[in-house]
C-alpha cells in the first residue's frame, strides 16, 4: 500500500510530467508561428515592404505623447502593436529590421532618381 508521502510524491511527478508537456506543446507552436513569419513574410522583398509600411503607418518613430490623454492612450496603444510586430520580426530573423530599412532607404532613393 502506498502512504500519503508516495502519493504526494505521484501527483507532483505527474504533475510535473504535464507541465513539461504542456511548455513543449507552447514551444513548438511559438516556432512554427516564427516559421511562419519568417517563410510567410520575411523571406519575400514584397513581405518585408507591406510590414515596414505597417510599422510606418503605426507610427514607429512617432511621439507618443501628448497633453490630451485620449491622444496620447491611441498612440500608446499602436505603438504597443508596432513594438509587439518588431519583437515577432527580430525574433523570427535577427537583424531583418535594419535590412528591411535599407532596402526602404534605397527604394527611397532610385524613386527620387
């Protein structure tokens, strides 16, 4: 028969078994989102276009603050989504932010040609 301190012991075995499963289930579904990104978006010209014009239209390089309170909560809140966007991209492909700057710098340019 077993007694309370092996059973305790079972449970927190057990316990810990699915929590172990649980991280690896979180784990490969994080990277398949990353994998996502970065075969989805980030390994197209085009993809790296439409997501520097989102993070341009968020307003990365904006001000957030302001004395109306209103206005400054909405340009918390996209710059939140903008930073949110930045991390998925960096993490997906380290340094693909600044590459993704140069190629819009050099667009830039050949248009001013």
């Amino acid at each position: 028969m077993i007694d309370q301190d092996e059973q305790e012991l079972l449970v927190d075995k057990d316990k810990l078994a699915r929590q172990k499963q649980e991280q690896a289930i979180a784990y490969a579904e994080h990277q398949k989102f990353l994998d996502d990104w970065r075969t989805g978006v980030l390994d197209s010209p085009a993809g790296r276009r439409i997501v520097w014009d989102i993070i341009g239209l968020l307003g990365y390089q904006k001000k957030m603050f302001s004395s109306d309170p209103l206005i400054m909560a909405g340009n918390c809140s996209t710059h939140d989504v903008c930073m949110t966007i930045i991390k998925h991209i960096e993490e997906a492909q380290p340094g693909i932010l600044f590459r993704m700057q140069n190629e819009f710098r050099s667009a830039q340019a050949n248009r001013e040609k």
